[in-house]
C-alpha cells in the first residue's frame, strides 16, 4: 500500500479544508481531484454538468484517478461521487489510508448553505437527503470513519493524524 491519505465523504464534509490542513502538517502535496478535472478540461464543475452532462464528468474524474496512481505521500480530496466508480475505488484503496469524513444531513446542508457551485445540490431537500443516504455504505466502507460534526479543522485533523500514527507503517508520519 502506498503511503497516501485519501479523503472521502458527502459533500460539505470538509474533505479539501480538511485535506489541505493536512498535508501542510505533514508538509506533503495536496490534491483536489475537482479541482484536477477543472484544470484538465479548462471548465468549472458546474459547466462540465451543464454543457456535456454528468457522465462526462464522471470519466474525467477517473482519468484524474487513474493518473494518481504513483503518487506517494499526497493528501487526496476527492469529489463527493469518487469512490462510488468502482475503479477508482480500487485504485484509491491500494493508494494508502482512505478515510470517510461523515457528517449528517442537516450539518452537510448548513454548510453548503446556499452556494450554488455543485450541480448535484441543486434539487429538492428530499432528493439531496436520498443522496446522501444511498452513498453512506460506500462512505462507511472506508478504513476509518471521522463524523466531523460540531468539530473544528484542527480536532478532525488530529483525529485523523492519531489514527494514521497508530497504523503500520507509522514512521512515515
Ligand atoms: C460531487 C461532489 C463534488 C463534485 C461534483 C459531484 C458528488 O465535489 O465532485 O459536483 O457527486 O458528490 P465535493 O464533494 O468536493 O463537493
């Protein structure tokens, strides 16, 4: 196994805060894997969906994937939807530690509030709630789940640091 930390979880459970605060401490590289499919396509998210649909967005997000594969010591946001292609599951799984932030629907919801930048949030209250109730096995299928709620950055962070350290392969933090 490499010696990554992969992030994952809902939307608006701070995988890119959390992740850069992350790789500063360990004074590793950092990589938003949205903000690797807008570099790649010279398009925003919200411009990908609305020009050439989600699929298309879903196979540039595993070409971001499939080219992480050499990477070692990177903190790694991934998008809310990543780890639901089986592919990238696989490759993000042999990458390193992947761990699940959690946070409840109604935490996710305040915090996403009312910026209008993720297409898959611009529908009904009852649709983003099945949403996130469909992708909670996949999320909790990670090797350590965080429920970040009513914590800051910092707490998680060191949450998520404790765990590493307890791991083989601990030297490396
Ligand atoms: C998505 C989450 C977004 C982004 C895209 C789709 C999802 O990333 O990848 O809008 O399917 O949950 P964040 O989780 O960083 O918001």
């Amino acid at each position: 196994m490499g010696s990554n930390i992969i992030l994952i979880g809902f939307m608006g459970t701070g995988k890119s805060t959390v992740g850069k605060h992350l790789a500063r401490i360990l004074e590793w590289e950092f990589i938003d894997t949205d903000l690797e499919v807008e570099a790649t396509t010279g398009m925003s998210i919200p411009e990908i969906f609305r020009r050439h649909g989600e699929t298309r967005f879903r196979s540039e997000e595993a070409l971001v994937v499939q080219r992480l594969l050499e990477r070692e010591k990177t903190v790694i946001a991934t998008g809310g939807g990543t780890i639901l292609n089986r592919e990238n599951r696989m490759i993000l799984d042999r990458m390193g530690w992947v761990i699940s932030l959690y946070a409840p629907i109604a935490t996710v919801l305040e915090r996403v509030g009312s910026k209008n930048d993720r297409p898959l949030l611009k529908k009904s209250m009852e649709e983003i709630k099945l949403l996130w109730q469909s992708r909670q096995p996949q999320y909790n299928q990670a090797d350590y789940v965080v429920d970040t709620t009513d914590k800051g950055i910092e707490e998680v962070g060191e949450e998520i640091l404790e765990w590493v350290r307890r791991q083989s392969h601990a030297e490396l933090v």
